[in-house]
C-alpha cells in the first residue's frame, strides 16, 4: 500500500506507527494503524535511505530549508495529515 494511502487511513505524530487507541507500536504490527510519514514509507517496504531524501528535497522546497529531516517536519506542531500526504502525493508515494 502506498505511503499515502496509509496516511490518509490515519495519521500520528510522534511515533513511527500506533494502535487505534493511539499507543505506540512498531511499524509491522497487525495492531498499526496510524503512521508518521516514515512510518508510512517504511510500512509500505519502499527502500528508505534514497526515498526519504527524496521526501526532504520536497519538502524544503515546499516548506523551506529549515527542516533538517522528515520527523521533524511530520511533528511539527500545529503539521496537518493533508500537508503530509501533499508531500507523499508529490514524491509519488
């Protein structure tokens, strides 16, 4: 499933994946239902090392240079899911 999808399906900041009832668990989980955004591409099996680069160059673009990785931009306070999936939907993810 792409990364996007699985964001739309639902969303979390602080931790790469949690249960519906918003507890921390691992990315693989069958209890996983809310994902960062690199929970999300990890999920989904996508190579992450040149994918997430990718995401961050997208990112700045959009947002600017302050972001120095993908946690800090999906955690940021006040970040909406719809500006996380703009950003998936972009990279084609």
């Amino acid at each position: 499933m792409k990364p996007s999808t699985l964001i739309k399906r639902g969303w979390c900041q602080g931790n790469y994946a949690k249960t519906k009832n918003g507890r921390p668990t691992k990315v693989n989980s069958k209890a996983a239902v809310k994902f960062c955004i690199l929970g999300a591409i990890q999920r989904s099996g996508i190579s992450t090392i040149h994918v997430n680069m990718d995401v961050l160059r997208i990112v700045r673009k959009l947002h600017g240079n302050k972001f120095d990785s993908l946690s800090v931009f999906n955690d940021l306070p006040g970040r909406k899911k719809k500006d996380v999936i703009k950003v998936l939907k972009l990279a084609g993810l």
